[in-house]
C-alpha cells in the first residue's frame, strides 16, 4: 500500500481527504481540461468520499487562454490569423483589465499542421504578429503572449518581419517566410516598425536559442527533424543571431537569455521586441491562486504527456511539484511517458511518477486511448493508497 503521508494534520473540509488535480496538457492527445476530468473520473471511482478540486493548468503552450479564462475576468475575442504554413485560422484574445492574453500555439502550434506535413524548415511564426495587433487593438497596455507547443523553428522571424523589422536579402528583397530562407538574411529594415504595448512573453521552458540545449537541438526533433536538420537549424538561427544582433538596437546577446529558445525561438523575436519574460506556469498558478489551494489540500495530483527531463526546465509539472513541496503537501504526477529517474523526480518534489504507456500495455495503445487509460490509472493509484488524513 503507498501513502502520499502529509507531514502535519490536514484534510478538506469537516475531515474530508482534499485531492487537487492541477494536470498540464498530454501533447497531442488530451487537452488540460479533459485530462484533469479523467484523473478525477478515475480517483472518484476508486475513493468516493474524497473531495476532488480539479485547475486545468499551462505553462504558457496550448491550453494557456483556458486555464486563464476562468479566474480572470474578462472577455474572450476571436480573430483571424495566420497558421505556421500560411492559412487562414480562428484564434483567441483574452481581454482582461488592462491586458490582453494571447496564445501563440493557437497561431504557430503544432496542432495546427497534419503529421505529414510538419516540416520546421517551412513553418513561420508570422501568425503570432497578427495575434500582437489584434491584442494592441484592444487598446490593452500589457500583451502577453504564452509560448509553447511552435511548429516553428524560425527564431521568431516571420513574427518580426510582419511587426515591421524586416529582413532582407542582399538585394534589398524582404525574405519568404519559413527558417530556410534565414540563410539569405543580409539585413534588417526597420522603417516600418510598429508601435507596441508592453508585451510580456511567458514561457513554457528556460532555454537560451543556440547551442546543445537550444531551440534546434532540443526541441526540433519534436517537429520533425532529422540530427543533420538539426544542426542546419541551428546554422540559420545563428545567422538570424549575427543580423538581428548588428542591425537592431540592444538585440546583441538575446539569444542567450532564459527562455529565448521557447517556442522555436520565438522567445527570442520576442526579446528583440523589447518583451520582457516571465514563467508561463508561475503566471497560470499564480491567476489561479494554486498555492493557496494547494496549501489547503492532501494530495496533489499533476501530469503531461511526457515527464522527462524539460519537465524539469521550468515547465508545469515541475512548479506544480514545487508548490507542493513548499506546502508540505505530497505530489503525484500522471504522465504519458515517464523518463525521469526516481531520485530527480522526488527532488523536484515529486513522490511518485506514473506512467499511462506502461499501465496501457505500450505507447501506442495508450495513444490510441488516452483518456481511457488515464482514467483507469488514476483509479488504480487512489485504489493503493492509504488513508490520506494523517
């Protein structure tokens, strides 16, 4: 029998077990809200009489509006923008006070691009601009952009060129959309530059743009390349690097701030903005008050699709795990794939990882039925646990 053992006297309301479920999206599969509703599904079935608080959670990628939306107010806008290859797509603007929040997935996402035609060399990030006007629109003296979950590798150059820094080739001709052509950048013309509000980018991960634990290397398999397509990003968003660095005023050394990697670089087109960063997670439990709620409850339960090492980059799971940990509060997370080793997971504060391709028989048939599998794994888990109120 496992016990998820709290370290002082605790319970919900009139001595009942309190369980927040505060899980990120399973990419490709299951959406934070409908994750969070399996894992519920799944512990109710097996523990009743426990009291479930369920906080679908982002970290800036897809799901970010979402878990906005009900603990600011304010009102949601749709708009038309650019997809990463060009077509016309629905997007969302969440308007709140003074601020407007958007969500760079629902422009770039790899979502937004059938499997077969994923191709990072392609793909640009210029939707993401029309998502920044149609916030600056609103009047709004703060945009924040949640980054995460790019099928782009462009190092935000399709969102610059569309903002009004242009990059042209040594002719003098703007250059196409799509990381492939960065090899011809020569320069960057900036006279149609627009006025922006403050824009805020919050990431979903901390790395820098270049080197071993950049954009390309790291995140550019996800999207479809190859080891040498790797290094030919990374090849392209150096030269990106070496214009924008000379051409553009306190643009020299972006690239290697935290988070200018996210979202395939867009962090840093962001950067070169004039943005300044926070963490997309800590920005989402801070709206949704987590600690607080956390502080109050028995057990947390957390999950993506897959717990690896970038969980442990500053993405959700980890500060969901942390916020436990600061509370005294035991974390369990629920995840795809499970590819952190026991000791780095509890010293993020987790006390157990679980995983849906093993409980599923395999990857693929976990895949084939996510929400099923997620459901009978979180009632296996509440069904081997001991009494949480100790």
């Amino acid at each position: 029998m496992k016990s998820y053992r709290r370290h002082r006297s605790g319970g919900g309301k009139d001595g009942q077990v309190h369980i927040v479920v505060a899980p990120d999206g399973f990419k490709g599969t299951l959406s934070a809200r409908q994750a969070a509703r399996a894992i519920a599904e799944g512990w109710a079935s097996a523990r009743p009489d426990d009291c479930l608080e369920v906080i679908p959670m982002s970290d800036g990628g897809p799901g970010f509006l979402d878990a906005l939306s009900a603990p600011l107010s304010g009102r949601i806008l749709e708009v038309e923008v650019r997809d990463p290859l060009g077509r016309a797509v629905t997007a969302r603007l969440l308007a709140s006070g003074d601020a407007c929040y958007v969500e760079s997935a629902e422009a770039c996402g790899l979502d937004l691009v059938p499997p077969l035609e994923r191709d990072p060399f392609h793909s640009s990030s210029a939707g993401v601009a029309d998502l920044i006007r149609a916030a600056a629109a609103t009047k709004a003296r703060r945009v924040v952009v949640g980054l995460g979950g790019s099928a782009t590798n462009d190092g935000g150059a399709g969102m610059l060129g569309s903002l009004g820094l242009a990059l042209l080739d040594a002719e003098g001709r703007p250059l196409e959309p799509g990381a492939r052509f960065l090899e011809l950048a020569d320069r960057v013309e900036q006279t149609g530059r627009r006025q922006l509000p403050e824009i805020v980018a919050a990431t979903d991960v901390d790395n820098p743009l270049l080197g071993p634990a950049g954009a390309s290397a790291v995140f550019g398999p996800q999207k479809g390349a190859s080891p040498s397509d790797v290094a030919r990003l990374e090849a392209l968003l150096e030269r990106l690097v070496r214009v924008v660095g000379r051409d553009v005023d306190g643009a020299a050394g972006l690239e290697r701030e935290q988070g200018a990697g996210a979202a395939g670089g867009l962090g840093y087109g962001l950067f070169v903005l004039g943005a300044r960063r926070c963490s997309g997670a800590q920005l989402v439990i801070g709206a949704t008050r987590l600690g607080e709620r956390v502080a109050r409850a028995d057990l947390v339960i957390t999950g993506e699709g897959s717990f690896d090492a970038q969980s442990l980059g500053g993405k959700l799971v980890s500060r969901v795990a942390a916020a436990a940990r600061a509370a005294n509060v035991p974390c369990l997370v629920l995840a795809g794939r499970v590819e952190v080793a026991e000791a780095a997971a509890r010293a993020a504060g987790v006390v157990s990882a679980r995983s849906l391709a093993e409980a599923a028989g395999s990857p693929e048939a976990a895949i084939e039925r996510p929400r099923a599998h997620l459901v009978r794994l979180a009632a296996r888990e509440a069904g081997v646990v001991r009494d949480l109120r100790l």
